[in-house]
C-alpha cells in the first residue's frame, strides 16, 4: 500500500468555521470533495517530509493533525 493511501484510510476530516470547528469527523471517504482528500493527504505528506529533515512547520501542522483551506473553507484533519 502507498503511503497516500494509508494515509487516506487513517485520516479523519471536519469542518472548520474560522472560529470553531463543526460537524462530524469524517472519513475520506466520507467526504464529498476529493479536493479536500487530497489536499490534507498532501499536508501529510509534506509535514512527513519536513519532520524528515528537521524543519519546523510554518503553519504548525503535524502529522497527527492540522488545518488547510481549500476552496475559501476551512478543514480540520486528524489521524
């Protein structure tokens, strides 16, 4: 399995406001925008990477959890 498909199965998504987080956590494939799948499984991805080299986050994601926007929206992720 590759590690964006791990990643997919492991990894929970909500919704963000801008001030408060709401909804339910959902799956990825629960979610109905593939965008946003595939945005946090990047983030992931990336916060991999820089873990791996030693660098700090300059948006304070991690692997475990964070936030990126897509499309003017907030998402939450965790795993």
């Amino acid at each position: 399995m590759f590690y964006a498909e791990q990643i997919e199965k492991s990894v929970e998504i909500r919704r963000h406001n801008g001030q408060c987080a709401y909804g339910p956590w959902m799956t990825a494939d629960e979610m109905t925008s593939r965008d946003v799948v595939e945005a946090i499984v990047d983030e992931i991805m990336e916060c991999t990477c820089r873990d791996n080299r030693g660098e700090r986050s300059p948006n304070n994601n991690t692997e475990e959890s964070g936030r990126v926007e897509v499309g003017g929206e907030i998402f939450l992720y965790r795993q």
